[in-house]
C-alpha cells in the first residue's frame, strides 16, 4: 500500500515539474515576442543607414525642401504625442486671429484640468495671450495651453474641433486630438504626419519665433520670471534650429519634433517614444551627423 502511494506521489511531483517548465518555455517565447518589434527596427535601421542605431520608437526624417523621406522607423505607427500637441493648438489659435494682447486669467479650472503636473503659474495669475502662447511652446506651461482652449471663441471643446478639423484639412490621417495640452493619450498621431505639421507651423512666425527662445522673463504678479526652452539643443551653438517642441506623458515616451538646417539644408525631425532625455538628444545628435556626412559625400 505503501509502495502504491510512493508511486503516485512521485508520478504528481514530475506531473507539476513537466507543467511548471512548459509554462516557463511559453512565457519565455511570449516575452520575445513583445520585444522582437523593437528589436526588429532597431537591425533594420542599421541595415539600411550604415550603422546608424536610434532608440526612438518611432522616427521620420525628411528634407523640407524637396520632400524626400532620408530616415524612416515605424513612421506609420500611430502613438501619443503628449506636448507635441501643442503646435496645433498654437496654429488654431493664431488662425481664430484672437487679440494676443488681451489679458487672460489662469483660472482654477486651468489648473485641475492638468493636475499632476507642474506649473510655476498660480491660479489667478494673469497674462497676455501671446504671453501664454509664448509659454506653452517654448516651456510647455500646461496651464497656458488649457487656458488657449478654454478662451478659445466658442470654448474649450471648439477649439479641440478646431484642431481636428485642421488635421483632416492638412491630410492628417492618422492624427486625433482630446485635449489643447497633450496630456491625454488619446492625442494620436505618426511620425510622417508629425512631419507635415511641423512643416505647417513652420509657417507661423510667432510659433518659429517662440518655440524656439532660449530664455524668457516676463512680468507677472508684480515680479519678473525666467523661463526656459524645454529643448536643450536650442541652446546649442552647433544647431541651427527654426522650429521646435518637445513633449513627455509616460504613455507617449520622450518626443521631439524640429526643423533644422543641417549643411546648408532644411530638414524635418521627428523623434516619438524615446526611452528619457538623454537618448532623445542622442538620437537628434547622431541623425544631425549621419545627415552631415551624407551631405558632405553627395558634394565631392
């Protein structure tokens, strides 16, 4: 009887060791396959630019001028953008041709729209429209883009139409916007559609101008405040940047929209999920030489 008992308890022992090693082996291909997506862009990318490795997720490169795509990754994948986001709201705004000299109010309602997020701008603060336009590119104040939206004519929910309305005019197709700020990750988009909106606000001035400051002191509640650009690479002597904006949530990633003039040449960056700052600015530096180089070839 005994023997009989040994023999069962020893057939369920190899029973539970066979089973915990197929789940083991099945989770192990399971984990490769999540991965394998990455990593599969990652080869390909060394494959077709010569040894050119970049971290992003998502990446499109292309030249301004005549239209040429140079770099592309997962350029179709649609993402969150986070403050990428606020290029458009920037454009629609300037294209309501709203006073930018009238004051606007950070109200509370701008400010728990956003919260969780940091803001140096206290509910009550007071400013100019082009002041808060000034703020939301170039230091990516979330309170100034709410209270974009929220003086927007019609209200806050217009000019999030507003902004969809302009996507599907530029052919946008695989971009949609939820919020003014970029907060929401239902604000989607590509990285070849990023492109062409890029291009787009390049053609706005104030947006070029703003996004692009390197420091900012405005007067607000009887005091003088510094800001700074969010992108480092503007205060970089070896950029020639015309246009830029970064963004971050966790689930859209480090982004970086530019346009930059690299030899002598116009150009469109777009860099989507990077994995933090630092490779994000890698990323921009290594395409920045990969172009130099090209360039330099394609002329001796």
């Amino acid at each position: 009887m005994a023997s009989r008992y040994n023999k069962t308890s020893l057939i369920i022992i190899i029973s539970i060791v066979f089973l915990l090693f197929s789940f083991n082996e099945g989770f192990s291909k399971s984990s490769k396959k999540r991965h394998h997506h990455r990593k599969q862009s990652v080869s390909q990318s060394v494959k077709k630019k010569g040894g050119l490795v970049l971290g992003s997720a998502a990446i499109y490169v292309k030249d301004q001028q005549t239209g040429k795509c140079l770099i592309q990754k997962q350029a179709k994948a649609v993402m969150p953008i986070a403050s990428i986001t606020k290029l458009m709201t920037a454009m629609v705004v300037l294209d309501s041709e709203l006073d930018l000299g009238e004051n606007l109010n950070i109200e509370m309602e701008d400010a728990y729209a956003v919260r969780g997020t940091s803001s140096r701008l206290a509910a009550g603060t007071e400013l100019t429209r082009k002041e808060a336009l000034l703020l939301a590119l170039m230091s990516s104040d979330n309170r100034c883009a709410h209270a974009l939206g929220r003086t927007y004519p019609g209200g806050y929910g217009e000019c999030v139409r507003a902004m969809n309305a302009k996507a599907r005019l530029l052919g946008l197709t695989n971009t949609h916007f939820k919020d003014t700020v970029g907060l929401s990750s239902g604000n989607v988009s590509s990285a070849r559609d990023l492109a062409i909106l890029v291009d787009q606000a390049y053609q706005y001035d104030l947006i070029r101008d703003f996004s692009t400051r390197k420091t900012a002191t405005i007067f607000i509640d009887w005091q003088m405040m510094s800001f700074r650009n969010t992108n480092k690479l503007v205060r970089d002597s070896d950029w020639k940047i015309g246009l830029s904006k970064t963004g971050f949530t966790r689930e859209a990633g480090k982004c970086l929209v530019m346009q930059a003039k690299v030899a002598k040449r116009q150009f469109l960056i777009v860099l989507l999920d990077s994995r933090n700052s630092r490779s994000r600015i890698s990323d921009a530096n290594r395409i920045k030489s990969w172009l130099e180089s090209k360039i330099t070839s394609e002329r001796t």
